[in-house]
C-alpha cells in the first residue's frame, strides 16, 4: 500500500506476537499485521539471529490467536468485517487449510490443547452462553463431543490432569469476578473450588498449572489487595506463598507457561506498567529457586484476546527456548526467543517499520500526580522531537478501555504518529485501571464512576500548573470504547478544558448500551456498571447523552458497523443529537469493521483525517 504521507507511515509499523512452538520442531508460528491485518506466519528459530518468515494464511479478515497441536498441525481463527463471530480453522503440515466450523452467527473461543484434546467453548445453542466442548487429535478425523453446559458465567478450560479424566475451569462471572470449577469428565461431576472459600465476595482467580491430583497453583486476589501466587486444593483450601511476597511486589498478571515435564513454571510480574519475567520450581506449599529473567530493554509482555493472541509468552517442549512477546516505547510489538541455557535473548524474525528510523521513535516517561481526593494516579507522558513551539506542545490525553485495563510502555503505533505529527501524548491509567490492585480497580464501581473523570480533569490542572512542555490551552481528549465513554463524560462533565474531542466506538448512555451490546457479554459488564434491573438511575446518571447541552468543543466520532460490544446505536444516537443542537461533530463509520480499526488502510484513512480535524482547530 502506499502511503501519501511520511506520518502515515507510523501507522504501518508492524506488530507481531502470540508465538506457539512446533511440538517436534524449532519453529514457531504467530500472527502479525505486516500484510496491513492479522495473518499466521512461521518462522524457524536459530540461536542469536532474526529468520525471515513464512506466511500461512491469505484471508481479507483477520486471522489470530495461532496454536500449534501436538501432531504438527496448527489451529487459528478468523472473523469478518470485526465481528468477533470466530472461526477455528486448521492448516496440516503440507500448508492445506481446513476450516473446522462453519456457523458464522456463532463464536469458537480457543481453549486448552493437550495431547489427546483440543478444549473450546461456543455460543452454538444459546448466544448468550458458551459451551464446553473437547476434540480428539487429530482433528480431521475426529467430531467435537460436549463436556459441559453452564448455567452462568463465561467458561474457559485452562487445566487438565494427565489422562484428561480431569479438567479445571475458570468460571467468569465479570471480568473482575471468577471461580475455579473442576470437572470429572467421565462423571460429568462438577465441583466449585472457590465458592466456599471466597463466601460469595468477588474475587479473581487464574488456573497457573495443575501440580498433582490435589494441588493446583493460583494467582488470586484473595485476601489480598494485589493478585498473588498461591496453592489451592482439591480439597477446597486455599495455601498463599507468603515467603516470596519480599521478592514480588507488585501484580501479577494472566501470563505464563510451562511443559509438560518441566519443574520450571514461567510467570509475568506487572511493575507499573513494566513486565518482568519470573521463573521458579512450586512444590505443594512453596515456590523454590525463584529468579527473574533479564532482556534487552525495559518492556512489556503485551496480552490480548482472540482478535491478536492470548498467550504472549510460550516455553518449547524441550525447555530449552523460550518465546517472549516482547515491545517498548521505541521497540515495535515482535516475538523475542530466550535460550533458557545461557539467558541470551534476540528477536525471533525482523519487524517492519515500514522505511522509520527507528531511533525517531519516542519512550515516554512514568508519571504520578495527586487526584482530587489526594489519590496518586500514574501516567506516562511522551513529548515530541524537534524544538518546542513557544508556548507548549498541544496534548493529547488518550484513555484507555476497560475500564478493567492499563495503558502501558510499549509500542503503539498511533502515538507515535500523532507525536511524529506534533503533538505531545498524556496516557494515564485512571481509578479502576488494572494493574495496580483490587482497592484501585474498585474506585470506579457504581455511583463512583464519574470520579474516574474527576481523574482527568485533576491531571489537566496538573499539567497546566506543572508541565511547562504542554500549552495548557489546547488539550484533546481521545480514547476508545470505555476511553470513548472517557472522552464524551469529560467533555460533559468538564467541558472548559477541552479543545477537541476524539471519541473511537465510546459509550454514550449506559443504558442502551446494556439493552443492545451482544448477550454473552451483557452480565459481565452489568457486574462492572451495575445492572438494569437494580441500578438504573446510576446508569442513566453517569451517561454523557444525558449531558451533552454542557458539551462546547467540537468532537469527532469513529465507529465500526460490526461493533457487537459497543454497537453502532451508541454513536449513532451521539451523532444525531449534536447534529440536531448545531454542535460541531464529525462521524466515521466504516462497514468492514467492529469495536476499533483492524485494517491499515482503515486506520490510515481515520487517523489521518483525525489528524488534518486536529491541525485545524487545536
């Protein structure tokens, strides 16, 4: 494709990530945006230098999430135009690809892979649950059987005991809320694990590895501000491991890996935004020769979901090598290989940063300031190259979604267009970010929703009286999904700071949202902003369309029609209502899209128009 303008460039810069090892081979597959979306590719590995790669898949859509089984044959899925409706399909050996299912209406999440089984789940016979269902290897010669129906929550299998006669599940009641199941699946008998433990309070618990027939290891938030690594039994007891909690002090994250044999479990550690990368030996009431690994460069192991990867960090069946995803402020997104033997680390395959100097990118600098409430709340700030203009750079606060998430140092090809552009970018990580415990998280619950943009007005006063880089005067505030609920509530809620707004598939009443975002996902987020059974004056209460008389700044608003999260109804409703008072608004609507901009030439087309609507009035 080419690209009209040198800043359109930095839209092209490749991401890659999500790696998965051969089980006989050193080779690994993993998904990249170079061809301008998501596709598989494979590359081999060879000690200390970059390999070129192999590409596996050609589709117009996306195609994510790669993971290789133990017969050779790789596994992936595939929506179209973002509608998340995924699609299993499997390549052999030989490069034939099969697709695996075939109804387009519904959604195949990947699961666990053992020997003997592929595990997923699928909304098949009700879109608002998903089924447990397992698949014989090899896959072509075997038909799915179900192994399990919930009455509630989301499921994901994420543990099997050695001859698959067990497997442990994670149970989401919302993003914030989970248990631990345990199914016999010859039985059918299914126990909870966490039920008496947590003695119904929301608590988070993630399936790390099954250690022996009683004894499992947990990263929980049980008892416990930040989650932690402990043992929980078959027995329904819960064992933390205090001893290491000097040598851990901050988060830990839903990253980790580890081979069938291997005494060795790897495990990622968030320190404000930074990942560092653990390994240590568990045992039933411990966790032994702990150590940390070193890389390169201060980064981040950057997590997803089915639409790029979810396993960021994978460890080779011979334990030998290590398959990091790995990126930093100047570092593009790229799979890193660790040889476990001398800890010497180099990146599996050369990105593309589409003809950039590297060098030009831009690490942005941590961050903290006193909220309105005396609340320390982080944030990074990236400033320009080039001389400063007289009076400041213009800024641009950019809000992250969620709200149960983080904004973090790694690489993020849009700001680095924006700060090639001019401008100068402010990414805090406001209450109810994660990352930094449950007492943060909770902050924002409810009626306490709206001090979250108290956050950012409070940061805006910060960086008017503190920050003599920034002109004050010209502030956009930008963000999407819940960053776009951001973006609408402080242009409502604190309108006389904002030069423009930039709202990307955002929230604008909380209650059509609820009424019309995609059934499975209705309850998790009802746990989040509260139900419309119980809390409907809050969630008409804290909505922007509600408020938008207050609304003064002009606003441009991005959408995709196939946003079955934030559906199109929430722009379009905005849109409409500021058209009828004679308030300044622009939409972007794009057909082949969903909840944010997976294609290139999309993303170039938005953000350079963004960016032309911005020079003319910030």
């Amino acid at each position: 494709m080419a690209l009209s303008d040198s800043f359109e460039k930095y839209l092209a810069v490749e991401t890659a990530g999500g790696p998965t090892w051969h089980p006989n081979r050193n080779l690994i597959a993993f998904t990249s945006n170079v061809s301008g979306h998501f596709q598989v590719y494979s590359c081999e590995v060879s000690k200390g230098k970059p390999m070129p790669r192999h590409q596996l898949t050609h589709e117009e859509d996306r195609c994510t999430d790669p993971r290789y089984l133990p017969d050779g044959s790789l596994i992936f899925t595939r929506d179209r135009g973002g509608d998340e409706n995924f699609q299993i399909g499997l390549i052999e050996e030989n490069g034939v690809l099969h697709w695996l299912t075939s109804d387009l209406r519904a959604k195949y999440r990947i699961g666990l892979i053992t020997d003997s089984y592929l595990y997923f789940s699928a909304n098949l016979t009700d879109r608002a649950m998903f089924d447990v269902y397992r698949w014989r290897i090899p896959l072509l010669k075997n038909e799915p059987e179900l192994v399990y129906q919930p009455e509630k929550g989301m499921i994901q299998v994420s543990a099997s005991y050695e001859d698959d006669s067990q497997i442990l599940m994670t149970q989401f009641l919302g993003n914030m809320d989970q248990h631990v199941l345990l199914l016999d699946t010859n039985s059918g008998i299914i126990e909870n694990l966490t039920l008496e433990i947590c003695n119904n309070f929301p608590t988070r618990w993630d399936i790390v590895r099954w250690l022996d027939r009683e004894n499992i290891v947990v990263i929980t938030d049980y008892n416990s501000d930040l989650k932690r690594l402990g043992i929980l039994k078959t027995s329904k007891e819960f064992i933390p491991l205090e001893r290491i909690r000097d040598e851990i002090k901050f988060e830990l994250e839903d990253q980790h890996t580890y081979s069938k044999n291997s005494l060795w479990t790897y495990f990622t550690e968030n320190q404000e935004g930074y990942t560092t990368i653990h390994r240590g030996k568990f045992t039933k009431d411990d966790l032994i020769d702990l150590e940390a690994l070193s890389f390169p460069l201060r980064g981040v192991v950057p997590s997803g979901d089915a639409r790029s990867w979810t396993n960021a960090i994978c460890l080779s069946r011979d334990e030998h090598l290590l398959a990091v995803t790995l990126s930093s402020g100047t570092q593009p997104t790229n799979v890193w290989i660790v040889d476990i033997k001398d800890m010497t680390s180099w990146p599996a395959t050369e990105i593309n940063t589409a003809g950039l100097d590297p060098t030009t990118f831009i690490e942005p600098t941590l961050h903290r300031f006193n909220s309105f409430d005396d609340l320390s709340v982080p944030y990074f700030r990236y400033l320009p190259n080039g001389n400063r203009p007289s009076n400041g750079w213009p800024a641009i606060f950019m809000i992250h979604g969620g709200p149960e998430s983080q904004i973090r140092p790694d690489f993020n090809p849009v700001i680095q267009f924006y700060l090639a552009s001019g401008y100068a970018l402010i990414t805090p990580n406001i209450r109810g970010s994660a990352g930094y415990g449950r007492k943060y998280l909770d902050l924002d619950n409810l009626e306490k929703r709206l001090d979250s943009i108290k956050d950012i007005k409070h940061l805006a006063l910060h960086i008017k009286d503190f920050e003599n880089e920034i002109d004050a005067n010209r502030l956009v505030i930008y963000g999407g999904s819940y960053g776009g609920f951001a973006v609408l509530s402080a242009m409502t809620e604190h309108p006389e700071l904002w030069k423009a707004g930039v709202d990307i598939v955002g929230i604008s009443n909380f209650v059509t949202f609820l009424q019309n975002t995609a059934a499975w996902r209705r309850s998790l987020r009802e746990a989040e902003y509260g139900s419309l059974e119980h809390d409907i004056e809050i969630l008409r209460m804290i909505s922007p369309i509600h408020k938008i008389d207050n609304l003064s700044a002009p606003l441009f608003i991005i959408q995709g029609d196939n946003d079955e999260r934030v559906p199109l109804s929430e722009s379009l409703q905005m849109y409409e209502m500021l058209k009828e008072k004679g308030l300044e608004v622009q939409l972007m609507r794009f057909a082949d899209e969903g909840h944010g901009l997976a294609k290139l030439e999309n993303r170039i087309k938005a953000y350079s128009r963004v960016l032309t609507w911005l020079n003319e009035i910030a």
